[in-house]
C-alpha cells in the first residue's frame, strides 16, 4: 500500500508521470498511422477540422491499396524473403556458432574476429560493389537478389548471439554422449541444440524483424513492381513525384507493420533476450 | 538419454562402430572446419570480396555498364575539394553526435523509469520497445505525415495553444530538417537504449541500495556510485553499437528528406546512394561510402575488441 498522500505524490512524479510521457510519445506515431488510414480525404486535407480524432472513418484506403496496387503480391515477397533468409541463416549461423563457442581448432580467434566485425560491418559501406555483382550475376529483379545478400547481415548476428547461448551448455552432457557413441555432429544436434531453444527462438524472431527491416538492398535490387517489398513497394509507388497517397500509405504502413508486430507480440521475451544477450553478461 | 541408435547396441561392437566413426571427422579441427566451412565462404563471398571490391571501385572512373578506367586516387582528390562532400561530413558527425547524447540520456530516464515496481510492467516494456521493432521506413512514413508543411499536427497543436502565431516548415528548412531527421531518430532508438539499459539495472542487488542507503548515501550518490558504474560496459557497449548504426545511417533521412533541402540532411550514406545510384558514378558513389571507413573502422575495431573481451 501507499504510504498517504505524500507517497502517492512522490510514485505520480517519478512514475507515472515520466511513464506516461514515454508511451505518448513512443506510441503517438502509431495512434497517427492509425486514425490516418481510416480517414476520408474531406478530414485529412482539411486543416479546420480537428485532427486528432477520425470523425467519420472509411476504408476507401484499404480498398484502394489492395485494389490498385501490388500491396499483397509485395507482402508475400517480403514474408517469403524474410522467412528463407531467416531459416538460411540461423543454419549457416548454428554451424558457425556451434565450433567457435565449443571446441578449440586452429584459427578460431580469427574466426570469432571476422564474425563480430561482419557482424559491425554497416550496408551503406558495401551496397555499391554489392549492386555490381548482382547486376553481374544478373539477379536484378529476383527475389534470389535479396535472398542472397540478406543473410549476410543476420549470419554474423546469428553466429554471435548464439555462441552465447551455446557456451552456457555444460561440456560433460556433451562429453557423455560422446562416450555413449554419438559422433560430434549427433551430440550437437541430439543434445546441445534442444538446450538451446530458447536461443534460436532468440535468434530466428530477431532476424526476422532485421529481414523485414531491410530496405536498402531491396531499393537497389527491385525495380519492377511485382518484385518489390513492402518499405520499397510503398515509397516508390504510393509517392510519385510531389504526390503523396497519405491514406494509402498510413494503410500500407500499418498493414506492413502487422506480421512483425504478431510474432514479436507472442515472443516478447524472447526478442527481449536477444536484444540485451549481446551487451549485458548474463 | 536418446543418443540415437548406437545406446542399444552391445558394447564390444559399439566400440569397434566408434572407433570407425570417430576417425576423421571426429577430429577436433577437421569437424570445426566443415562446420565452418559454408558460412565462412559466403561472408567472404559476400561481405569481404565486396569491401575489397569497393575499395577497387573506388579507385576508378565507372560509370554504370561501362567499363571502368583506373584513375588512382583522383576520386578521393575531387571530394576533398568538394564543399558538398565537407558538408555531408558535418551533417553525417552533427546528426550522430546529437543523436547519440540524445539516445542515452532518454533511454537512460526510461530504464530507470520502467525498473520501478509497478502493475503491467512487461506490458509497458512491450509497448515502449514498439518503436524499435516496426520497419523503419514505415514509422518514418507516419512521421513524414507527422511533419508534413501543410497538415502537421504538431503544427496544428502549437496554432491551437497559442504558443506560435506561424507554422514551421519541419523538413523544408535546413536546421529543421535536421532537427527532424535527429528527432526521429532518437524517437526510434530510445527504446533500443532503455531495454538495454533496464535488463543491466536489473543485474544490480537491491541489497546494495540498501547498504548504500543505510551508509546515508543519498539518492543522487546511489545514482553516480552504484548505477552508473554497473551499467557502465553495457553503456560503452550500446552505445558504440548504436554510433556505428547512426554513423552510418541510410534509411531515416533518405525517406524522410532525401538529405535535402540542399543537402543539409544528407548523410555519407544517402549522398553515395545519390552518386552511385541514382546518377550511375560508381566509383564515385564507392569512395564517398569508404569516407565513412575512418571512423567506422576505429569504432568496429574498439567495440570488436572489447566484445571479445567480456
């Protein structure tokens, strides 16, 4: 309980006060992309009517943006980019992962190294070469574009969040298996991997929302409406020129926010857990 | 314990299968090295070979599909006498220096602020880490409209309160502008510093408040003396994490200004883009994003370093 009114002042200054700023503030954006989507053009062109609350909601936005435009075919390619590159890289990230936390070979520092500079390493330094090569390998306007130059940003990010994990598993369950005959690659997988479930929830729920974050890439690489993600999909056709299809847009934003916004509703705490497992020892 | 099926066999013969099967593949080295092998040949195939690519571009006059000419260090050259190029620097360090600061002491605020006990904690802390989570180009599009010259409600809000007589042109005026750009971006990355910074406070005993506060130490001295210094290598760690990711920032001011009004929002990464890209000077384009190399690389260097480590 409270301890009286002064109490109750005190929690309202440090708490509630500073806390409800915070989620205004954080959330206020949302609230606008919402009441935007649904508002008729009459309200959202007109700078008398008061604008913080919809007056008469419509869904001629949604309407128009799964009528006139390419919006389903885009969700479809960002979901299937997003799921391929996260199941490639949390393969390619496990079997990196996996020697650098647990056994001792020849070159693994320069291993760990590479991984955590690639890891650091941001797009804007590579995605000129990087447009060349595509453009030589001749996969403009493919998915197969995205889908290859995606994991190498969530590889290094896999790689490195689950040497962690992986380094938490005592030896001896490993060593025990070992003596009982399963080979490394069977003690691996039978033994340490289903410890480390939580870690690869981790790891697969945070490349998934770094896939769908992309933006770069997908700029660059889908040109043709068909290809195109959602971010990409809704800057170059939902604006042309000085034209701004604001209801569209708030519509497509909140639609192309929905998937990620599910699967981090269900997975909090473990989205949580990789955010913090890189910077705080557990 | 399911080890598969060698657990059922008998023990002479499943000494013999061992032996076999722990023949090269069991070694240490050989196993490691097949299990490193495919991810190590794709980030050198996709991450090393571009970078040294980039630096090869750089180096010549290339132009999309034509062949390039190799002309040494002119590039860098032009862009040293370029007082766009000295600009981008500036805009490029003002927006992570302020950004940065900015992002620290909010997510600082909000971590203590969520650390207290209260009903529909991990709600709050769900909610609040929104910003971080949803695609950054969307969230900017609803901050465009947010600061849209005509319809801003944060114009429309002041007119309402009376506190100004004449709206502000948030993303048409050059200071503005990147008040805008670094506004947005503290919006989104505070989140990112305050649950960082929340799952580190909580690492602190309440015990040694407790004997702090029983040794009389103030609110403030418990602050400087046990808070800070606990959240001290989570706070170097983030920190230098988040300047690589602001440093090198692309998506924020390319959607919300397109570094413009005249260049005063354009960022290292958008004005290559611009080069590179939309006007096809490759090589051009590489070596305005190699002038972030500098700095990036003492920053990937530090933090490498320092995450090797803990």
């Amino acid at each position: 309980m409270m301890a009286g009114g002064r109490g109750l002042g005190r929690r309202f200054l440090r708490l509630y006060l500073p806390l409800g700023f915070f989620l205004v503030a954080m959330l206020f954006p949302f609230y606008w992309m919402a009441i935007t989507s649904i508002k008729p053009n009459r309200e959202l062109y007109n700078p008398r009517i008061m604008p913080l609350i919809v007056h008469q909601p419509v869904l001629t936005h949604y309407v128009d943006l799964l009528d006139q435009t390419n919006f389903l075919t885009w969700t479809y390619n960002t979901l299937l980019v997003a799921v391929v590159t996260t199941v490639v890289s949390l393969v390619l990230g496990t079997m990196m992962a996996y020697p650098l936390a647990r056994t001792n070979f020849p070159g693994a520092a320069i291993v760990a190294i590479g991984v955590a500079a690639t890891y650091l390493v941001p797009q804007p330094l590579l995605f000129i070469p990087m447009s060349d090569i595509i453009n030589r390998l001749d996969l403009g306007n493919t998915l197969s574009a995205v889908m290859l130059t995606y994991p190498t940003l969530l590889i290094p990010f896999c790689a490195w969040l689950l040497m962690g994990y992986f380094k938490s598993v005592p030896r001896e369950l490993e060593e025990a298996a070992r003596i009982d005959g399963a080979s490394r690659f069977q003690a691996m997988v039978q033994i340490v991997l289903p410890l480390c479930t939580p870690g690869l929830l981790s790891a697969g729920i945070f490349a998934f929302t770094l896939a769908q974050n992309e933006f770069l890439y997908a700029l660059i690489f889908l040109t043709k409406s068909d290809v195109r993600t959602v971010p990409v999909g809704a800057i170059t056709e939902l604006i042309r020129g000085d034209v701004f299809y604001w209801g569209q847009l708030m519509a497509a934003a909140l639609l192309g926010s929905v998937p990620v916004a599910v699967i981090y509703s269900f997975f909090v705490d473990y989205y949580v857990a990789g955010l913090t497992a890189g910077s705080v020892k557990s | 314990m399911a080890v598969g099926p060698a657990s059922v066999v008998g023990p002479a013969r499943l000494a013999a299968r061992t032996a076999r099967r722990r023949g090269v593949l069991e070694r240490e080295g050989v196993f490691s090295w097949l299990m490193l092998a495919p991810g190590v040949a794709f980030l050198l195939a996709f991450v090393a070979y571009p970078f040294f690519y980039g630096i090869f571009l750089s180096l010549q006059d290339r132009r999309v599909a034509s062949p390039g000419v190799f002309v040494g260090l002119a590039n860098f050259v032009t862009l040293a006498q370029d007082p766009i190029f000295w600009q981008v620097t500036r805009n490029t360090f003002v927006y992570t220096t302020v950004a940065t600061l900015l992002k620290i002491l909010g997510g600082l605020a909000m971590a203590l602020v969520i650390n207290q006990h209260f009903r529909g904690r991990n709600l709050a802390r769900a909610f609040l880490l929104l910003p971080f989570i949803v695609p950054t180009v969307l969230s900017t599009v609803a901050w465009m409209w947010i600061l849209d010259p005509t319809f801003s409600v944060i114009n429309w809000t002041l007119l309402q309160t009376g506190l100004v007589t004449q709206t502000f042109s948030w993303l048409g005026n050059a200071t503005l502008a990147m008040v805008s750009i670094i506004g947005v971006n503290t919006w989104r990355g505070v989140p990112f510093y305050g649950i960082t910074l929340l799952a580190g406070l909580q690492t602190i005993s309440p015990d040694l408040y407790e004997a702090a506060a029983i040794d009389g130490a103030s609110v403030t001295q418990r602050f400087w003396y046990i808070t800070l210094p606990v959240l001290k290598p989570v706070l170097i760690i983030v920190t230098m994490f988040s300047v690589i990711f602001t440093f090198s920032d692309f998506q924020l001011p390319y959607v919300l200004t397109h570094g413009g009004p005249a260049n005063a929002t354009h960022l290292f990464a958008t004005w290559a883009f611009d080069i590179g890209m939309s006007a096809g000077q490759l090589g051009m384009g590489a070596a305005v994003a190699l002038a972030m190399l500098p700095a990036l690389s003492l920053l990937i260097v530090a933090l490498t370093l320092y995450l090797r480590r803990e």
